[in-house]
C-alpha cells in the first residue's frame, strides 16, 4: 500500500471532503453484483472505524478518505472482484424498538478496476 504523509491539518481537511463527498453519492450500480450498492452511513462509518468502539488509526483512515472519490467508478466499471471475506460480526439491529447486538454472517468484497 502507498503510505500518505500528511499533516493533521491535511487529515481534517480530507475527512471534511470526503464525508460531503459520501453525503451526495447515493446508490452506484455494480454490474458485478447486479445490484445497486448503497452509499449508507454504515459505509461510511467502516472507513473510519474498525468495530462499534475502535476507530481505524488516522494513518489507515487518510488513504482511505482520500482515495474515496473513485470508489464509485471503480464499482460502475469492475466486472472482476478481487477479494471476499467472510465473517461473523456482532452487527447493532434495532429490535422491539431497542438496539441490540445480534451475530451476524457478513461478506467484504474488494473490487479493481482500470481507470
């Protein structure tokens, strides 16, 4: 992976970018999947956090911050995934009008494309 230097000034800056950069991103149509991939708050929240209580260490949250913008194209125009990862996760889900932690099977996909 590329290492980013970069300055506290920079990290604010890039985060300010890339959350008003998510905010307009809605749904993007991966023909892989053959389905539309929201651009939720959840999503977000996984680039700057590792679990409910353990935030990623700025170093690992820059690049993805700021490489962010082609995330978009790059599930527009991939036909070819790279990387699947399965896990069972305590996901928060909202039961009985409460929230609870319930374990759940979740799947990562990592995608490339040629831009």
């Amino acid at each position: 992976m590329v290492k980013f230097n970069f300055s506290n000034n920079d990290f604010i800056k890039i985060k300010d970018e890339a959350e008003n950069f998510y905010k307009t991103i809605g749904e993007v149509n991966c023909p892989y999947l053959g389905e539309k991939i929201a651009f939720n708050i959840k999503g977000f929240k996984h680039l700057k956090f590792k679990s409910d209580r353990q935030a990623r260490p700025y170093r690992d949250q820059y690049p993805r911050l700021k490489l962010l913008r082609l995330a978009p194209e790059v599930l527009r125009k991939s036909h070819t995934v790279q990387d699947i990862l399965k896990v069972k996760r305590f996901e928060a889900q909202k039961t009985n009008s409460r929230w609870e932690h319930v374990l759940k099977d979740v799947t990562y996909y990592g995608f490339i494309a040629v831009l």
